[in-house]
C-alpha cells in the first residue's frame, strides 16, 4: 500500500502504513499558521480491504465542530464522488472504506482543480459577451483571473461575485462553474433578463495558490484573504488588493462572496448587519434577496446562520461587510455546507459539486426578483 497527495489541492501526511486497519495519517497546517482541515489524498494498492485511515489530529483542526455528523468523500475517477462512512471520538476522524479498486482518492470535499479551474477561464473566454484579464499575479505567481460578462453601459447595475477566498471551501467553485454556464446559456431567459440590466465581473478563484497548495483558509503567504479587506497589501494579500482595486474602477452594486461553512449542514446568506451605515433600506435589500432564493430553491433556508452582529460592530475587514460599508450596496456572503444539506438532505452524495452547480442559477433569479422590486 502506498498514500500520495504530491498533487494540485494534496494534503496529508502518512505516518504509518503498514497495516490497512490501522492507518495513520496527519493533516497539514496552512503555510505560515496553525490551521488545518482540508485533506486530500490518494491510497493506492488496497482494493479489497477493510481499511481504517485514522487523521490523528482532527481534534486539534480549525473547525471541530465541523466533524460532528461529517462524512468523507471519495472517487475512483475524480469525476464522481460518493461519501464514505466517518467516525471522529473527538481526537481522531476514521474513515472506514473498503476500496473497489487499488486507486482510490480522498477528500475534505469534491476537489475543484487547477487545471479545471483554466478550463473553465478558457471555454468562458470563447463567448463574445465574455471580457477577460489577469488582475494581477498571486504570490506563488500564479493569474488572478476576472471574467466581466456583458458591456458596462450607463444605467446598468455593476454585479461582483466572487468565490473560493478560503481554497478549502471548493463548493464555492463549484457552484461558480454553475453560475457562469446559467450566466452564458443563451436559452435562459433570466441570464437575457439580468445582462439587459447589469454587468458582471466575476472572480472564479480568489486563491489560486491555497488552492494548488491544499490550504483551508490562507494565501501562499499565510494570509486569510476574507480578513484583509480594509488594508490589503501587496505583499501579503494581493489577491485582495487588486480586486479591491479594479472595484474602485467599476463601483459596486451588487456584491455575492461565495463560501463553505465546516460546521452548518444549510445553505444560508451572511448579510452585512452590523456596519456602522445599516439602514432600513439595507434591511429591506437583504431581506427581499433572502425571500426570492427561499421562493427560487427549496436548497435554500433562512431559519439557522450565524448570529448577527450588534449594530456598530461588524468586521470590516471581512468582504462582504467591507464592500457594503465602502460602496453602500447589498452586500452578501453565500454559505453551503460540506456535510450535507439537512433541509434537504442526500446521504449518498450530500451537499456535492452538481448540487453546488445547480443552486447557483436560483441566486441569479433571485437577484433579478431584487430588480424588478426596485431594491437595487
């Protein structure tokens, strides 16, 4: 038996292998941090075994809570993937699976890859109505790639989303992948609707090179991207410094920042509640936004999220709260879980990449619900 994760998005450690029911194995830490979850590997030559393979140091991750009812996903051919059965006793997460074949990978969540992230830049690319640039290069020197969909034109409102500023969080691409194709397919009546209105600017992948590393939550230089917004630097955070940039180019008026949550098993929307400048009418923005994807998804809810922040006392240097307060607009962060949904749950797959994928198009009508009410 053998254990690899020398690939895009890897991340373990092995520390003994020799027998299959009683693997152990370790969890890397981000570069430069302590925090550590997502895990990605490949364990080859085991087919046929009752296998235990034992992360020693779940109890010490980022996220514990995110264990409680979590269950690992696995693929033979990286194109689909199934959960597998998980334990964690509060120190250890045992993933217990009998492989099918002698090349099986393991995962956190459904990896969203490099190579499939230049795919996705190149096929939008080949569409007239698609403008692209590199903002900049990321630290690992990598492209940090913006897709602007339709023309900017007076009148027309000016629509960020971004995605994946936590690598780990590969749902958000996921469901970026399905925003861009609902975006761009020229039978959808409500892509016509929104590009007769708006212009899109959207950044894929916010963190390419966490991405390629296997990080959970930081940039190459150890930096978490979602906490530098009100002073980003180009050294440690340029990621944000030159999408925080080309903003002051555009304005904003809509702005959607796509997440994962460990612990939560529900989509839900973190809103900007508690920065200095909330309003009646920011309520009245977010809540109308919230009703139309309850009314668009029933993948959708609003009863369980995070607590609220007090009045005044918002994170500014969170995205969402930062662009709310900067540029006075809706202003938003997407959650999906990594578990399952347990509004509507599906113990064979969970939450996976095609639910992520095709969630996204009831954000878009929900966006153009916002619209036609004048919230916007």
């Amino acid at each position: 038996m053998q254990i690899t994760s020398a690939f895009d998005s890897g991340n373990i450690d092995v520390v003994s292998i020799e027998d299959a029911a009683n693997i152990q194995l370790t969890i890397r830490a981000d570069h430069n941090t302590e925090k550590f979850q997502w895990f990605h590997f490949a364990l080859h030559g085991a087919a046929g075994q009752d296998c235990r393979l034992n992360l020693t140091n779940a109890g010490s991750a980022a996220y514990v809570d995110g264990w409680k009812d979590y269950h690992a996903v696995a693929s033979y051919d990286r194109e689909t993937w199934f959960r597998v059965e998980t334990e964690f006793d509060g120190t250890t997460l045992t993933i217990l699976h009998t492989p099918e074949r002698n090349q099986v990978y393991y995962a956190y969540f459904a990896p969203y890859t490099s190579e499939r992230h230049h795919d996705l830049i190149a096929a939008c690319q080949d569409d007239d109505r698609v403008y692209y640039q590199s903002l900049g290069l990321t630290p690992d020197g990598q492209s940090l790639d913006l897709l602007r969909i339709g023309s900017p034109d007076e009148g027309k409102k000016v629509c960020w989303i971004i995605a994946r500023q936590h690598p780990g969080e590969t749902m958000a691409q996921w469901w970026m992948e399905g925003c861009l194709a609902a975006l761009l397919d020229d039978a959808d009546a409500v892509s016509h609707a929104l590009l007769s209105q708006c212009v899109f600017y959207l950044v894929p992948n916010m963190n390419p090179d966490g991405s390629r590393r296997g990080h959970l939550r930081h940039n190459a230089h150890g930096t978490d991207l979602n906490r530098a917004w009100r002073q980003p630097s180009l050294e440690t955070s340029p990621e944000v410094f030159h999408v925080r940039q080309k903003m002051e180019q555009t304005g904003v008026d809509f702005f959607l920042d796509v997440h994962g949550d460990e612990g939560l098993p529900y989509n839900f929307i973190a809103g900007a509640e508690g920065i200095p400048s909330w309003s009646e009418h920011k309520q009245a923005q977010l809540d109308g936004f919230k009703q139309a994807l309850v009314a668009a998804s029933p993948e959708f809810q609003t009863e369980f999220g995070y607590d609220v922040d007090a009045p005044g006392q918002a994170n500014l240097d969170i995205g969402s709260n930062f662009i709310a307060q900067h540029f006075d607009c809706l202003s938003m962060t997407l959650e999906m879980p990594f578990k399952d949904n347990a509004a509507l749950p599906n113990p064979i797959v969970g939450w996976s990449p095609e639910r992520a994928a095709a969630f996204a198009p009831a954000n878009l009508k929900a966006l153009l619900a916002c619209l036609q009410q004048q919230l916007l």
